[in-house]
C-alpha cells in the first residue's frame, strides 16, 4: 500500500468507523508510520523521520489520549516505584553503615 491509500482509508475510518480507525493508527505507529490530520479529518501518512509535504493546510500529528483511569493508574504506578526505589536505598545504605562499624 501507497501513503496516499492509507491517508484515504484513515479518512474512511475516522468518519464512519471510529474504533476500527483507531486500531488502525495504532497498527500503522507500530509500522513505524507517522499519522497527521488537520481540523477537517483529512490525513495524512508519511514514514517516521519524515514530516508531510507543506501545503496550504495544517496538519498535526495523531497522538492517542489517555483516559482518566489510565493516567491515574501510571501516577500511582511511578510513586509506587520511586517509594520502593527510596526504602532500598536506605536500606542499602543502613547495610554500607553497619558493615562499615
């Protein structure tokens, strides 16, 4: 498939089929594709590295949005993980002084 093919299936999906059109995008990404569309819905597909030719209409990169769940998961997640990073270093600094006495 052509760039030009898959801009245009993009636009099918985005305006009729909203859950396949993003599974798509997230196909094409794994790809190593780069998806851009402006305010119409218009897209354009270009491979990674490159940015769409100019043309007297905008376009911007496609990046998936996280929910609400997701992004609270990942904060609690990362404090989770600097909290336990902490305890072992305390803890590995606790065995440097004992063994040190």
């Amino acid at each position: 498939m052509n760039l030009d093919s898959l801009a245009d299936e993009l636009d099918r999906l985005y305006e009729f089929e909203i859950s396949e059109y993003i599974a798509r995008c997230d196909e094409l990404k794994k790809s190593g594709f780069k998806i851009y569309r402006n305010e119409e819905g218009r897209h354009k597909v270009a491979l990674t590295g490159q940015r769409p030719r100019k043309e007297e209409v905008q376009y911007t990169y496609v990046e998936k949005k996280q929910n609400f769940f997701e992004r609270a998961k990942n904060y609690v997640s990362k404090r989770v993980e600097k909290v336990k990073n902490m305890i072992r270093l305390a803890k590995l600094l606790n065995d440097s002084h004992n063994r040190d006495l």
